[in-house]
C-alpha cells in the first residue's frame, strides 16, 4: 500500500515568463525559474519554469488511498480549473505525482474524484511509485 506521496503541478516554457503563467492560472507557485540562469552545475536554464508544490505528505487514519498529496494539489489548483488551455502554445503543462509503498506491488487508488479533478484541470499526471524491496521468499 501506498504509504506517502508528492504532488507538483509544473509549468515549462520556452518563452513565455512564469508572471504570465501565474496570473493565467491564478494560482502562486511554490518555485519560479527562468530561462538563462545559472544553475550550480555551471549549465545554463534552456527553459522558464513554473511549479506548485504540496512536498511529502504521509497517509492519515481516514484517507489510505495513498493519493494524499495528489488530492491537496488538485484542491490548491481548483481556481485554476479550465484556465490551462489558455496557456500560450508555448507552455507544457503536467503534473507530477510520485509515491512510496510498503510491498513490491505498489498498487494505490485513484478515486474517480481524482480523476475528474484531473480532467477539469485539463493536464496529463505523471506517476511512479517507488516500490519497497522484496525479500528473497517473494521470488
């Protein structure tokens, strides 16, 4: 079972700057970059960046789907809904969701609330969960 998950709605672009991005969506992100900074490796941003981040968040007693962080990202991104398609051509917008379980199967549930969430947003989810390692009696 899925024990925590992180969720980031992501915004990159060639062109277009994250201020525009911001006040399309009418949400604030968590984390802007733009386009010809430096980064620590000495590589210089090919792209503008924007991000909304909810960071690491463990189930609870009363939601053991293990699609926490999804869902308060969706909650935060609820003004946003429909607003994606008016992003300029020039924008790639996703979200990225990954998770942790506890078995080497690492199936989790996706309510259809999620997933119409998801669909209201207008943009495709990128998913992994890192799966716990089996002992040698699970071979």
């Amino acid at each position: 079972m899925i024990q925590w998950g992180r969720a980031t709605l992501t915004v990159l672009s060639e062109t277009t700057d994250p201020d525009i991005v911001t006040q399309l969506l009418g949400l604030d992100p968590s984390e802007v970059w733009r386009k010809g900074e430096l980064l620590r490796s000495g590589r210089v941003r090919t792209h503008h960046g924007w991000s909304l981040d909810v960071g690491t968040l463990d189930n609870t007693e009363l939601d053991q789907t293990g699609t926490r962080a999804l869902r308060e990202l969706l909650d935060r991104c609820t003004a946003a809904a429909g607003r994606v398609a008016d992003l300029p051509e020039d924008c790639e917008a996703r979200i990225w969701w990954s998770a942790s379980s506890d078995s080497s199967q690492g199936g989790f549930v996706l309510p259809f609330e999620l997933a119409a969430q998801i669909g209201e947003l207008g943009v495709d989810v990128y998913a992994t969960v890192y799966l716990a390692e089996g002992d040698e009696s699970d071979d």
